[in-house]
C-alpha cells in the first residue's frame, strides 16, 4: 500500500498587521505519512510571508486548507519531497529495523 500523507496545520501564531487584526504570520505543522501498517510524523513551523494582504482573509473565514496551501508554497515543492522521503525511509525501517536494542542479562 502507498504511504498515504496528511497535514495538520491547525495551529498557528497571530498579530495585527496593517490593520489586520489576527494575521496568520507563522504556522506550525505536522505532516504524517500511514501505510497499512506503520505511521510517521514530522513536524515543524513556517513563518508566511505578509509583505502583501491584498487578498487578506479574516481569522474567522480561514480553513485549515487555506493555511496548509500557504505552508506548502512557504515550503516548496522540493523541500516538500525531502519530508514525504523522511517519512517514507522512516516507515521503511518500522517494517525492517536496521538494528535491534538489546540488554545483557534480561
């Protein structure tokens, strides 16, 4: 099964800017990646860009969706790709550990 990756940007900071009163100026996100078996997240923040809010959008009105395309265009796709292969190589050695932990005596 495809390792299937979810966003949750759920939680972010806020400040008035420009008139604007609680702009979104920094996310903090995670993204999982599950396949049948096994689940890995990262995690981390973004500071967006606010040099423009023409096309502000008030607290109230965001989805979760708005942000999370504001993280990823914040991100790049190449950074983007860098996470999804930390995830990946990650639940590639949930399925085959690379090592085990063992202690004498027990």
């Amino acid at each position: 099964m495809a390792i299937k990756y979810t966003w949750d940007c759920k939680t972010v900071d806020v400040k008035n800017i420009d008139g604007n009163e609680d702009t979104v100026f920094n996310v903090h996100w995670r993204l999982t990646g599950e396949d049948e078996n096994n689940t890995s997240t990262i995690y981390g923040s973004q500071i967006l860009d606010t040099s423009d809010l023409a096309n502000f959008i008030p607290f109230t009105d965001l989805k979760e969706k708005d942000i999370e395309g504001w993280v990823k265009t914040a991100i790049g796709n190449t950074q983007i790709k860098q996470k999804k292969d930390l995830i990946s190589n990650e639940i590639d050695d949930l399925k085959l550990p690379k090592f085990q932990t063992k202690t004498i005596g027990e």
